[in-house]
C-alpha cells in the first residue's frame, strides 16, 4: 500500500508540475519512501526465507526509517494539526517496526537464521 500512495503521489505531482512548483524536499521524500517500503517487503521476505540476511534487512529498513522521522520532525514542527495525527502513526508504527528488528537480531543466537 505504501508503494502504491508513493506511486500515485509521484503521478499527482507530474500531472501539477505545470501548475504548482514542486519542491526538491517532496522530490527527496517520496523517493525516501519508497526506499522504505522496499525495504521492509525485503526484510520480510527475508525473513520468511530464514535468510541470515534478514538482519541487514531488517536493520537497514531501520535506519532508513529513524532518519526521515528525524527529518520530518523539523517539517511537523511547521505546525498542521492533521500532520501530527499521521506523525504519531508513524512514530507507532516504528516502535513496532523496531521491536521486530530487536527479536530479528535475536534469531541469529537462538540459530534460527542461517
């Protein structure tokens, strides 16, 4: 679903591009985004595979994450209420994705992960 909003947004945006100047720090975030979502299908997948790589997958859809919450926390700032509805959405949707990365980088202890 992810994938699919950053899709259309970036379809939305070529279709105003004529109208409305887009900014570059839209341009950056959308393709944040994405990185994102295809990260954590990655991790799954790797997951589900029980591939050692999980780890790396999992803790790189982790950073990627962590640093564009830090980077939209100087946008939130701005002041919209409706964005800190969706801000504290993704905050909780973090936690869980950290307390998951925390039990995939157990796995490889326990032998799970080869």
């Amino acid at each position: 679903m992810l994938l699919y909003q950053a899709w259309l947004n970036w379809r939305l945006q070529r279709a105003l591009a004529g109208l409305v100047a887009i900014p570059v720090a839209e341009h950056v975030g959308d393709g944040v985004i994405v990185l994102a979502g295809v990260l954590v299908m990655l991790s799954g997948a790797t997951l589900a595979a029980l591939s050692g790589w999980a780890v790396a997958a999992f803790m790189a859809g982790w950073t990627v994450q962590a640093l564009y919450l830090l980077w939209t926390d100087q946008a939130s700032r701005m002041g919209e209420p409706e964005a800190f509805t969706c801000r504290r959405r993704s905050i909780h949707a973090f936690a869980g994705y950290t307390a998951a990365t925390g039990l995939v980088l157990c796995l490889p202890m326990t032998g799970v992960l080869g």
